[in-house]
C-alpha cells in the first residue's frame, strides 16, 4: 500500500485524510497549525515540519489549503513539494484554485519525471466527513486510474474532467452555479420569513418539488436554525467567484449574475462575516431589509 502525505488539515482535508488513515494507509501530514492535525497524529499520522518532509516520506501527497498563493508556496516555495518530488511520484492538489496554476505544477512535476491531478471537491464539511464528496479531476488517465481507489474512500461522484486544469475549470462551474443559487434560498427564506412561515416547512415541501437544490435541502435548513457556521467559509467562496470571473473575462464572456453574487459576498466580507459559512448570506438581505432578527 502506498504512502500517502497530507498538506492542509482544515475542515474538510481533515475529514478527507482520516478516511485514508482508517483505510489502512500510512500517512505523513503538515498543516501551517499543527494543532489542527493533532485528531489525525492521534490515528497514527507521523508529523512533518513542512511540505517538503511530507514529499520525502510519502508516495501521493494530497494538498488541500486555503487560496491560490497558499498553494504556490506549498509547491514552490522554500521546503515546498516541487523540489522534493521524486520519479513516479503523484501529486493530488484539492483545492480550489487556478487552471492556469494547476497547469504550471503538472509541468513542474513532468519535469521531475512526477505527475500531476487537480481534483477540487464539492460537498462541503458534511460531504467531507461522511466520504460523500463530489471530486472533478484533471490530468492524465494513468495517474487518476492509480489515484481513484483512493478518492473512492474521500467521494461519490468521481470523474476525471480532461487534462491538467480541467477539475479546476468544472469546479469553477460548480461554483458559478451554487452563487446564483445561493441568492435564490437566501431571498425564498427570507421571504418565508416574512410571510409568517416556518422556515423548515417550507423547506420540507419546495425542497422536494422543482426547486429542489442541495443548498435548499441542506443550508437552508442551517439558515432555519440560525446556524451560519462554516461548512464553507465565505472567504473562500470570495476566492473561488474571483478566479472564476477572471477566467470568464479571458475567454471574453460576460457572467453577470455570478457579477451580482460576487458583489453580495463582498458586502458580507465588509461587514465582517467572511468567516461565516457561505449560508451568512441570508444576513446581509435580513440587513438589507431591516431584518436582523430574522
């Protein structure tokens, strides 16, 4: 069995690490805090000091971190994972970020006789815990055919997209997706809100019908409870809509409902809620309307 390194244990690389340990591989796992990766040294995880000591122990190195600067010092910074790449090793980025970043480390790696997946994920800190992620990979087919098995432990709905970039680009639409999606709940909600429903028995019927949608079915509810801790920080979503309007303003096309949901995210960024979760939304239209208590 493999070696598998882990870089970046935050609320979902957690979760997703601790599948492979309890599948029986032996891991080796960093994070900038390492306090966050004590539950994963406690499963028999060994600790490394940096990303390049993950490298040198292991076979796979996974990494999952916060914005597209943290994963360029991951791989090139000083002790990064590029210098330390061996022939036939893999290298797994989940996170969120760049095509043109993923592309650039497919390269580096190619250049060490390593390879290279992009694989972002989406599912949220729920999706994480219980291995029920969706993971959209770029790359090439040999290295997702030795690399699946292991996803299988972290995700459902596992495909490889194209080549290096192309998980970013399919998670990018993903993303445009869920943004005009999330207006839409928080707006439905509000509305129950006003009308004198109760918020869950709304969601327990329009959940069910056409409107149905993950977030109705699953943030909704949280938003029902007043539960606006992250399963995904809005900070990050910020991240994920401004790299996906700059690849829309390089392929010339105009997104303008993704645009309106950017702006609305923002405002919550400016009010000082990015680290809600992506569901803080709602906050800033019961503001909008007078509504705080809602």
């Amino acid at each position: 069995m493999k070696r598998i390194g882990w870089v970046g244990t935050g609320i979902m690389g957690r979760s997703m690490c601790a599948h492979l340990i309890d599948a029986g591989y032996e891991a080796t796992v960093f994070n900038r805090t390492m306090s966050k990766a004590k539950d994963l040294v406690d499963k028999g995880a060994a600790a490394a000091s940096n990303p390049r000591e993950v490298t040198e122990a292991s076979d796979y190195v996974f990494t999952i971190v916060g914005f597209p600067h943290d994963v360029e010092e991951v791989y090139f910074g000083n002790n990064g994972i590029v210098d330390a790449l061996k022939p036939g090793m893999i290298v797994i980025d989940m996170t969120t970020s760049e095509p043109t970043l993923a592309t650039r480390i497919a390269e580096a790696a190619a250049e060490k006789g390593a390879r290279a997946l992009d694989a972002p994920v989406s599912g949220g800190d729920v999706g994480a815990r219980e291995g029920k992620l969706a993971i959209m990979a770029g790359g090439d087919q040999e290295s997702y055919g030795q690399i699946k098995p292991l996803f299988d432990h972290m995700g459902e709905n596992i495909a490889l997209m194209g080549p290096a970039g192309a998980g970013q680009h399919t998670k990018m639409s993903n993303q445009i997706l869920i943004a005009s999606t999330m207006i839409g709940v928080v707006e439905s909600l509000l509305y129950a809100y006003k009308a004198g429903l109760d918020m869950e028995g709304v969601i327990d019927v329009i959940g069910k019908g056409a409107a149905s949608s993950w977030s109705i079915n699953n943030l909704g509810r949280r938003i029902a409870k007043g539960n606006f801790d992250p399963g995904f920080f809005i900070m990050h979503f910020i991240k994920d809509m401004g790299i996906a309007l700059a690849e829309a303003r390089r392929m010339n096309i105009a997104l303008p409902g993704l645009a309106l949901a950017h702006q609305f995210y923002v405002s919550a960024q400016g009010i000082g809620w990015e680290k809600l979760g992506t569901q803080g939304l709602y906050r800033v239209f019961a503001r909008m309307n007078g509504l705080e208590s809602a």
